[in-house]
C-alpha cells in the first residue's frame, strides 16, 4: 500500500466479511424458482404479532421526525419487565450495534479480547475493529471451553464474549460453570454475555445475565428482538450492564441509532407474552420435527437449544447446499465458523421443515 492506503488498521484487511444467509429474492433472481423456503438466519418464521403490526402502523404516521434518541418508552418498559435501572440499560441496531460498542469501550490498540473458536462471526469484527487484539480458545464439543478461555486471560485482556446458546453450534453454558467463570476471572475483565436466543430455552441449569449481575458487575448481558420477537429486519437489541458501563457505550452510541419503527414496534414486543410462548412452542415441535428427521436420513447434528440446528455433512457440505438451493431450500454454510463440513438450518414453520426434510433426502 502506498499514500493514504496504507494509513489503515492492518489487522481489518485479514478480515473475513460477515456472510449473511442467501436472501430468497436473490435465489429468485438466479434460479428463477419462485416457492422458495428460507432457513438460513435463524428468524421467527412467523413474523412479529399483530399487535406489533398495528404499532408500526401507528408509528408510520411520524416518519418525517427523527425518533426519540434515548429511547424512553423502550428503557422504561424493559426496566419494568426486567426489574433493572433504565441507567442500565443501552439500545442498540440490533444486538451487533451493542456488542460493538462494548468492544469500542473496552479495548484500545493491545487490548486483548478472547473469543471461542467457533463463536458468532461478528465477535473478532468487534475486537479487531476496536484496534484490539483477537486471542481465540479451542471448542470443546463444539462448545465453550471456559477453562481454556481462561488460561489465556493475561494482563493485556479486557473483554471475553459469550454466547449462550452458541450461534452456529446451539451449545450452552450452565449457571454452575459461567458462575465458575466469573468468579475465577479478574474483575477487571469484561464480560459478554450475548442471549440472542434466551428466550428459546426451556434447559435446566440455564443462567440468567442479568441476575448474575448482582454479583458479578463485569457481566455485560445482550438481548435481541430480532428472533423470538420476530423483528430481524428492523434491527432492534439492546444490553443490560453496570450504569457505569452503560453511560461509556452511550458516550459513543451513534445518536438516533434505532428507528421510530423499532422503538415502536419492541414496546408491543415486550407485551405480547402469549406470542412468545406460541412461537416457543412452534420452535420445541419444529425441532423434534427436524431431529427426528435428520436421525431418519442418518445424518448426525449438533444437540441445540435454539431455534436452529448445525448437521454434519462431510466434505460434501457445500455440494449438498448448493443442491439444497437448486430444489428452492436456503441453508447455511458455515465453513467461516470453522466448520467446513458442518451446515446449520434453521427451525421454520412445519411445512417448511418437512420441505427441508424431503428435499435434503432426495439430494443424499
């Protein structure tokens, strides 16, 4: 690189962009299949309830205002639902928008984040993005090693991220070791704990982020409305974490980071308890649908507590996706997780799932 090219953070140039799942209007395009099943991105299949569609209609009517910056209805509602501070809490586009922020306020150029060897891609975006340096521990059984994640603690380590469940693995963290964790840590460090799909889990033994706070105030907790609640595409998510740590993200917090839409559309979210537990529902019987029919056709999974599942395919994983795509079925690849030989599906609504089912049999 030569003249202003070269003035650049190096280490981004070593990147890998984040891949999203295939868009079905892309495949549209290519194919020229139009009944296309998308399962690639771990989305609530049913779209956001209606009440959440009748305030985006509200909503619409103010789309020439800029939306309230602060978000106040949305902190209020999760503060009263949650049983925190409004001070603690950051709103984000989308959960990404918050974990990156956290990585801004927690490293510096040599700072040093750990991360687990097959977590969600956006993490090491994070860390080397904040001019820090990316240090990743080895999986074991496809899940966190915490133990390994803590030999690797130095004095140059500021922040670790968590995810729980794992995205792509579906593995998890009980209380018993993230408390383990937690306390063996230096309170120093940072922790991430991102709960994209807590709302999916029925485990016994599964920790709750905000609680443990109380106890462990270096415990940053994220949360989405992106699945669960059906809102991936207006990017809306949000972190729960000391008032201390919140007022720093909010510092650089872009202003006017979530849309009137968004704000609006979250609050109904928050309300609509009963849509929740049906698309929990939908999402326990859609996963035995899957298992059952994957142990069928004899290809082995991952076991997941999310609204997904990774299979092992072998080193035809990218020939079966592409076979997959030309019978109108979107997977995911996730070879730039490290598992080449891995695709992950996502839980869809019954018929979908039985168009997966069928459509993976006949290209095996």
């Amino acid at each position: 690189m030569a003249g202003a090219a070269a003035n650049v953070n190096e280490r981004i140039a070593g990147l890998m962009p984040y891949q999203p799942g295939k868009p079905a209007e892309e495949l549209a395009r290519e194919s020229g299949i139009k009944d296309i099943v998308k399962l690639a991105s771990n989305e609530n299949p049913r779209g956001p309830g209606p009440g959440v569609r009748s305030a985006i209609e509200r909503a619409a009517g103010e789309l020439s205002r800029y939306p309230d910056g602060s978000g106040y209805r949305l902190k209020r509602a999760l503060a009263r639902q949650l049983g925190v501070d409004e001070e603690r809490i950051t709103l984000g586009n989308g959960s990404n928008d918050v974990l990156e922020l956290a990585a801004r306020v927690a490293l510096s150029p040599g700072a040093e984040g750990i991360v687990d060897e097959h977590c969600f891609v956006v993490y090491p975006l994070a860390i080397v993005g904040a001019h820090g340096k990316l240090v990743v521990a080895p999986s074991k059984d496809w899940g966190h090693d915490l133990d390994a994640m803590l030999e690797r603690v130095t004095a140059a380590t500021r922040i670790v991220f968590i995810a729980n469940p794992n995205n792509p693995t579906g593995t998890w963290t009980s209380r018993t070791d993230l408390e383990r964790f937690l306390s063996a840590l230096p309170a120093r460090v940072w922790v991430v704990l991102d709960e994209a799909y807590r709302e999916y889990v029925s485990a016994p033994g599964y920790p709750d982020g905000i609680q443990l706070q109380a106890k462990h105030p270096n415990l940053i907790a994220t949360r989405t409305f992106s699945k669960i609640h059906g809102l991936a595409g207006l990017r809306i998510g949000y972190s729960v974490s000391s008032a201390e740590f919140a007022d720093l993200m909010n510092r650089i917090r872009q202003p006017f980071n979530t849309s009137s839409l968004a704000l609006a559309a979250a609050e109904a979210a928050l309300q609509d308890a009963e849509f929740v537990a049906s698309s929990k529902a939908m999402n326990d019987a859609g996963m035995a649908q899957l298992e059952a029919g994957l142990e069928r056709l004899g290809v082995p999974h991952i076991p997941s507590i999310g609204n997904f599942v990774t299979m092992r395919c072998g080193r035809g994983a990218a020939s079966i996706y592409e076979a997959l795509l030309a019978r109108g079925v979107i997977v995911r690849p996730v070879a730039n997780y490290g598992m080449a030989e891995h695709l992950r599906v996502s839980i869809g609504l019954p018929a979908e799932n039985e168009r997966f089912l069928s459509a993976l049999g006949a290209v095996l």
